[in-house]
C-alpha cells in the first residue's frame, strides 16, 4: 500500500507529465481494444450454435479451377447433386441441408419493396440447432413441390412490421407474386451470414428419368462428432463420382428417339431472386447442349447423345456448347462432361467459411495498431528513463537513508502500471465509441453471427494490454534508477552517469523507425494496389451511368408480356429530364447476374459423339439488350454495327459478339455473318443467329473479374424477366434515381426496384473494404511515423540537454559548429538506420502476409520500399537536425560556466 501512495504522490506532484502519458496509452489500448472487440467476435468467438466446430460448408468449384465465372465462386453446387447426397444418407453426417439468398419483391398495399429472403430445406434449422422464438419451422409438408408456401420472419422483421405481435402468424403475406403464409419467428439473436427478413422453404424438384435440371444451391452440414474433414470429403467424392455415372447412364439410355426432355426452372438465385418458385415449363432439345445460370442458378439442358451432328463448315458456324469428346465407347463408362461433374468437393468449417474474406483484413488492423502501441510505449519508456535520469539525486539519497534497489524498481514500477491502468480505463471507453464505429464501417463487410462489442474477453484483453504497456515502458527506468552510483549521484552537479541510459535510448529509437516503416511500407504496398485497381481498364463508363434492376413477378410469364413491359418501360425512362440514352437489358455492367451457356457433352455411350465444333467452351454468357445498350454503357464497337430498330420480334435473328468470343473460336478473325446458336428461351429457340457486330471485352463484376466469351441478343428475340435499365445520363444522381422509381410505379405499383445506383457508387462499393483498410492503416501509419519522429526529437534534445557541457568543452578546444552539428546527428544517424535495416526485414515478411489483399503488386515492392525508407529517413533526420542544429550554436562560455 505504501507503494502505490508513494506512486500516486509521484503523479500529482506531475499532473501535465502523467496526462501525457495516459492520453498517449488511452489512445494506443483505445484502438487495440476497438479493433480486437472486432476480431474477437469474427475471428475467435465460437459461432452462436451447439457444437459449432462440427458445422460445414461444401463447396463445389468447377474442375477447370475457374470459379469466378460460376455462380458464388464455386461456394455453390447442383441441387441434383446435393439431392444424390441426401439420398446415400452419408455416415459421415448427422445432417445435410441446402439454402440459397435471394432478394424478393414484398407486395405491400399501396405498393411493393425488395427486401432479402432466403429458401432453405427442411433440414437447414435443425442443422444449426435452432427452434422457432413464435409458431413453427418448416415441416415436411412445407418442402413438398407444389405445396402451400409458408414463410419463417427473422425477430427484427417481426417487430418492424408487424409490431411484435402474435396475430402476425397466419397472416398471408405477397413475395415474388405468390402467397405465403407466415408461420414461426425467429430468435432475437438468430443470424446466419446475410441479413434475411423472410425465411422460405426450398422446394427441390426430382429429375424425372432421362431429364436433366439444375438449379444452384450452398450446403450446410453437421459432422459426426469426430468425424475428420478428409474422410467426410472422401465419402461425398465417392457418393458424387456414383451419381454422375449413373445420371449419365439414365441420360444416355433415357428416352427413344432423338431428343431428351428438359425442365427449365427459374429460382432465386444467389445474390438475388428472379421470381421465386414457379412451376416448371417443358421444350423439346432441339439444338446443342447447354447450361444456363441465371441469378445464381444453372439450367441444364442435355442433349440426346445418339443423334447425329454434322461439323459445321469452319470459319462459318458456331454451335455453342455442341458435343465433344473421345470416340463412341471410349473411356469406362458414360461421363457428363460438366465443369462440377468430375470436381472433388471442399469440406470447410463453417467459421472459416465465414471469416476467409476479412480475416487478413482484420489481423492486418490489428497488427499495425499494435505497432503503434509499442510505438508510443516506446517513446513513454523514453520519457521515463529521462525523468528517472534526472531524478538520480533523489533516488540516491533515499537509497543512502535505506531504500533497498527492490523498493525502488517496485515505486518505479508501481508508477508506470497506474499510469497504464488510468489509460487502460480511458482507453475502454474511446474502444466503445470506436466499436461503434467500427460497426458503421465494416458492417456490411462482416458476418452478421456474432454481434461486436465490448465483451468480457474484451474488456479483460483491454486490461491485459494496459498491465503489459506498464510493465513494457515501466521496467528499463525501473532497471536503470536502481543502478545508481551514489558518490557521484550525491556530488552538486555531478553528471558522470548521464550517458548510462542512451544505449537503451537510441535502442527504443531504432525499434521505433522499424515499426514505423513496416506501416509506412504496407501503406505503400495498399495505395499502389489501389491505384492499379482503379486504372485497370474495365471496358465501360462508369461515369454519369445509372442502372436500376427489377424481376417481373409471374403475371409477366409470357414472353410477350415481357417484351410489351421493356418496350414500356424504355419509353419511359428516354423521357426523363438529365437521361442522354436510355437502354434495357438482362446483363448490365457489375451485375451478380449471368445467364451461361456451358458444355454438356455425354460421353461413353455407342452413338456418334465425337461431332465436333470449333473447340466449344467451358462456359460463356449470353444477354439481351436494346439498341442503345452499348451506347449507354459505353461499349466500344470493333466491327460492324450495334443493334438497330429493324432487328425486332419478327426479324431474322441477329448477335454481336464480344473480343473473347472471337478469340475463342475464330483466332484467325471472324468474318461477320457467322452463325451463333440463339438461347433455347428466344422465340427462335434451337435456331441460329447471324453475327453483325464485334464490341470491347468488358470485365463483367468489376476490376478483379475477367472477360469471358458473350453473346448479346436483341432483347425483343430474347425477352427476360429479370431487367435492368442502362441510362447515361447528365445532373443529379438520386434526382435520377427517384425519377426512375416514379417512372416504374406508373407503369405497375406493385414493381419494386433493386436500389438504383450510378456505376461508381456500386465500383466504391466493391473497393469499399480495401479502401477502409487502407484508410484506417495510413491513420496507423502516418501516427507511427508522426511518434517515431516525436521520439528522435525527444531523445536527440534530451542528449543535447545532458552533454551540454560536453559540448562546450569540445567548443572550447577548438571544433566548429560544422563539426558539432554532424557529430550530434551521427548519434541519431545511426538509430535510424538501424532501425531502417530491421524495418526492412519486417517489412518482407508483413508484405507476404499482405499479399492476399494486393492487386498487382508484389508484397516486396523494391519502389515502395525505397520510397518509404527514404521518407522515414528524411522525417528521422530532421527530428536529428533541429536538436544538432540548437547544439551547433552553444555558447562555450555559457556551457563552461554551469561546470
């Protein structure tokens, strides 16, 4: 008790000394806590579920490794495939469950609005161990086709909309056109990676024999407790390799005759819905097989291997996605050459699921704020050490009436742990106001699971952290004012053990320049990734371009219906004041949905496969657009002409093509007039296309995307139900936008629009979470450097303070103020380089750990680091010159004089 009096005597009798100290460690702990409360709830608190570490996710990535051309980045798999899973029961599992995010039209009374759904089968809830706060989950019945559709409100939904009461149950609610009927509530703390407000059941249909029908789903699954992921993996890859044979088989030994029957079935999808359920439509197969994925979703269309296919005259004729393969027979047995068919499947938990995209971002925020605590320690346990310095007389002579070196150390300790304690508690609450913020930054960058705040575990890291800043900034000066000599201590004006700090001084220097430019140099590394993201040539205007997007609901289910909402639609939107051009498509720029065509070939069996066409891709992505599509988004022609009034519904069919497309199948140049298979849902299904024009590639998700081959339709040969206006426009964006709103409900009230958005905001919003880093860790960095260069100053005009004298002898003898001016800042000169040196070294290893969040850019950029060892270089040496600058001009005979 004696000890922590005398250290609280010590901070009063220097109040403005003990509140600098505190500021700098409430803001040091204050932005660690923040920042760790944050990796505390994604990074290392267990999901709120029982026995998280058994829940999985399977992913699916095509064979071919390109998942970013496939729906959810291979996070996704067939709903045939899952469906072969469930129906092998695999021991490895307690459960399997399959769920698919969409965004759905909510009819309202006097109106209608999009909000997020998710359709999840009847094993999802139980999966994750979770039970209805009000009413009931899913039932069997509930997840039958064709069955009565229900629907689950999240807690927030509930009381926003319903006001929290009971009598919501059995209310029947419009999403996507159809009826539900609301049935249970969800918990109040019940989150599941993306905000939904209405929970559906995924009705999944059965292949009929020698039928194929694909729509897209993610899985979730309960491991066997002690189940390893590989032997979970193993089993599925089996159960999958068994399922494809014998779907092939049934495909290849299916119906007489020439073709195969399809079912097309329209869903939501990953990022959003088209509809939602619907009943399916039939065709016959009369042109090549394809795949198509829209919104998420692929429709597989198969064709009958035993028809017979004569190859198309080169340089003439492409029939996308046509069949090839070996010969007849070739190979153990029938094959469905399909980019998942043969793709092994990726077991992951599902916390690492959830935290892959930020955790670099996160440890990397944490790091660099660490680095500028152990910044400011070090320049406190600088302050210190010249505090205890000059203290020396006072401790020497409590040391000669009996203090023991013990006592000391413990009153200098116990000084710089209250210190660090009354910052800690200052720093817990700025921690709470920038959770909040950090919360309105990274919310929709983050798993919704688990809330982030300042948690036990938290508030005990904030404790810990203080506890360990006391003692780290605490024990040198507690080392240093117990080594006192005490003759010299007790002679008037002695200063022999002046200099018997400064190894350690320049010491903490050096290490203060190192961490300095580690985030001086991730800076770097982050501005020169950012800077060749955003010149990266995307293919199409981002300025002054508005898409807004919407799904027909099913009353607009003919075609013809479709085509008359677009024409009216259009003519409303070319009216509107500020719109230069106006157009109408299914596949706008940045878009999360794509319509593809992919090769689906059946190999194996005794018919005459092996037709061929000119090398038919793994996958490519058709759309619809009117004439001035390109215009408005700013699409360069490269051959022939755009589409034009005269190519309508009654009109031969007519595409243009992209760079890729022609790359891929006419290396040699494409003669315009050739022919490309149109989409089964065109008026001319099965029929082909004459190629008029060529356009710019365009990077279709947005800088870190690639093109990919495309065929752009007239959207009246091409009519969708999923749409999406294109306008150039000139003047205010969200005047525009509401305009476009207005426009829309004259048309149909009960339409809801996606938010309309310029293609710079939804660009920014891509960037958004590379652009927070880097704006929250050049924060980081320009503090460090700002402490590293307070710290030079401060201990260079601390030397110069003490060697006053020394300084003035060696005046005296004869050294100009040139020579005393260099020999000062060799003294700093060489912290910093030392510094810089092992800066380097750190700086190799945090860029290969930074990596993951480059584009472009190596982790070990030689300019970048030259750039910031210079700059750090250049602030250090002006920290050192202004105090060797004051040593230059002492007065010897004032020096001399204090002697």
């Amino acid at each position: 008790m004696d000890i922590l009096t005398s250290a609280l005597r010590q901070l009063r009798a220097h109040p403005l000394f003990a509140a600098l100290i505190i500021l700098l460690l409430a803001l040091g702990i204050g932005a660690n806590t923040a920042i760790f409360s944050v990796v505390h709830a994604v990074l290392l608190k267990p999901l709120p579920y029982p026995q998280p570490g058994d829940l999985v996710v399977a992913r699916k990535p095509p064979r071919d490794g390109n998942a970013a051309n496939f729906p959810g980045g291979g996070d996704m798999m067939p709903d045939t495939e899952f469906q072969g899973w469930t129906a092998a029961v695999p021991k490895s599992f307690l459960s399997l469950a399959a769920y698919r995010n969409s965004s759905s039209t909510l009819q309202l009374g006097d109106g209608a609005v999009r909000v997020p759904t998710a359709a999840v089968t009847g094993e999802f809830f139980p999966t994750l161990g979770v039970n209805a706060w009000r009413g009931r989950l899913f039932e069997p019945t509930d997840l039958k086709p064709g069955a009565p559709m229900v629907t689950v409100l999240s807690y927030s939904t509930w009381q926003s909309r319903f006001n929290g009461n009971d009598s919501a149950l059995g209310q029947v609610v419009k999403i996507d056109d159809v009826a539900h009927t609301i049935v249970g509530v969800m918990p109040p703390s019940f989150e599941f990676i993306d905000p939904v407000q209405f929970w559906r059941p995924l009705q999944l249909m059965p292949n009929a024999p020698g039928q194929l029908r694909i729509q897209m789903v993610r899985v979730l699954g309960r491991l066997l407790p002690g189940t390893p992921l590989d032997t979970a993996q193993r089993e599925l890859d089996g159960i999958s390799e068994r399922f494809w044979s014998d779907l092939a088989g049934g495909l290849i030994n299916g119906p007489a005759g020439g073709d195969v029957e399809r079912r097309v079935i329209n869903g939501p999808g990953l990022q959003g819905a088209t509809n939602g359920p619907r009943e399916p439509s039939v065709a016959t197969a009369s042109g090549g097989g394809i795949a198509t994925t829209n919104s998420g979703q692929t429709q597989q269309i198969v064709r009958s291997p035993d028809r017979q296919f004569s190859p198309p005259a080169p340089g003439r004729q492409v029939v996308v996605g046509g069949p090839q393969g070996g010969p007849a027979g070739a190979g153990p047995g029938p094959r469905l050459s399909l980019p998942f068919a043969d793709a092994k499947v990726q077991l992951m938990l599902l916390q690492e699921q959830l935290v892959r995209q930020s955790r670099t971002t996160l440890w990397l925020l944490l790091g660099a704020v660490t680095f500028v605590l152990l910044i400011a320690c070090a320049n406190i346990a600088n302050l210190q050490m010249a505090r205890t310095a000059a203290r020396r007389r006072e401790v020497a002579i409590r040391a000669a009436l009996g203090a023991t070196p013990g006592r000391l150390a413990l009153e200098l300790l116990a000084e710089n742990v209250l210190l660090a304690l009354v910052g800690g508690l200052l720093g817990v609450l700025l921690a709470w106001w920038g959770t909040l913020g950090m919360q309105a930054w990274l919310a929709d960058y983050l798993p919704r699971v688990n809330p982030v705040g300042l948690s036990g575990p938290v508030l005990g890291f904030g404790f810990l952290l203080a506890v360990s800043a006391g003692l780290g900034f605490g024990l040198a000066p507690a080392w240093q004012g117990t080594r006192v000599n005490l003759l010299d201590a007790l002679k008037e004006g002695g200063h022999t053990g002046i200099a018997s700090g400064q190894r350690w001084r320049y010491g903490l220097v050096a290490l203060e320049v190192a961490l300095a430019l580690v985030l001086a140099a991730n800076t770097g590394l982050l501005v020169k990734s950012i800077y060749n993201l955003y010149a990266t040539e995307l293919g199409f205007r981002t300025g002054n371009v508005l898409t807004a997007n919407l799904a027909l609901p099913r009353r607009y289910g003919a075609p013809a219906q479709q085509r008359d909402f677009a024409q009216r639609w259009l003519a409303a939107l070319q009216t509107l004041p500020g719109v230069q051009s106006a157009a109408i498509t299914d596949l706008p720029p940045l878009s999360p949905y794509t319509q593809m065509v992919l090769v689906a070939t059946a190999q194996g069996s005794t018919a005459n496969v092996n037709a061929s066409v000119n090398s038919a891709p793994q996958a490519m992505a058709v759309a619809g657009a009117t004439p001035d599509f390109f215009r408005a988004a700013g699409i360069a022609l490269r051959q022939g002409r755009f589409f034009a009034g005269q190519d309508g519904f009654e009109a031969p069919p007519v595409a243009i093509v992209n760079e890729a497309f022609v790359k891929q199948y006419y290396p040699k140049g494409l003669t315009l007039g050739a022919q490309v298979s149109l989409p089964d849902n065109s008026r001319h299904g099965g029929a082909t296309a004459s190629i008029v024009g060529v356009v710019a590639d365009i990077r279709p998700r947005g800088f870190e995307s690639a093109a990919q081959p495309l065929a752009y339709f007239p959207l009246a040969q091409f009519p969708r139900q999923r749409l999406s206006a294109v306008l150039q426009f000139e003047g205010d964006a969200g005047a525009l936008a509401r305009a476009v709103t207005q426009a829309t409900h004259k048309i149909d009230a009960d339409l809801a629009l996606d938010n309309p958005q310029t293609l710079e905001q939804q660009i920014a919003r891509q960037t958004a979470p590379r652009r927070i880093t880097l704006y929250l860790t050049a924060a980081f960095a320009a503090t460090a450097v700002l402490l590293a260069a307070l710290g030079i100053l401060g201990v260079m005009s601390y030397t110069v303070a003490q060697r006053t004298q020394e300084i003035g002898v060696r005046m005296a003898l004869g050294a100009d103020a040139g020579r005393i001016l260099r020999w000062t800042m060799q003294q700093g000169s060489l912290a910093i380089a030392l510094g810089l040196a092992v800066g380097l070294g750190l700086s190799f290893i945090s860029g290969r750990l930074l990596k993951s969040m480059l584009y472009s850019v190596s982790g070990f950029d030689p300019v970048v680091l030259t750039l910031a060892s210079l700059g750090l270089a250049a602030v250090g040496l002006v920290a050192c010159w202004l105090p060797a600058l004051r040593a230059s001009r002492v007065d010897p005979n004032v020096a001399l004089r204090t002697e």
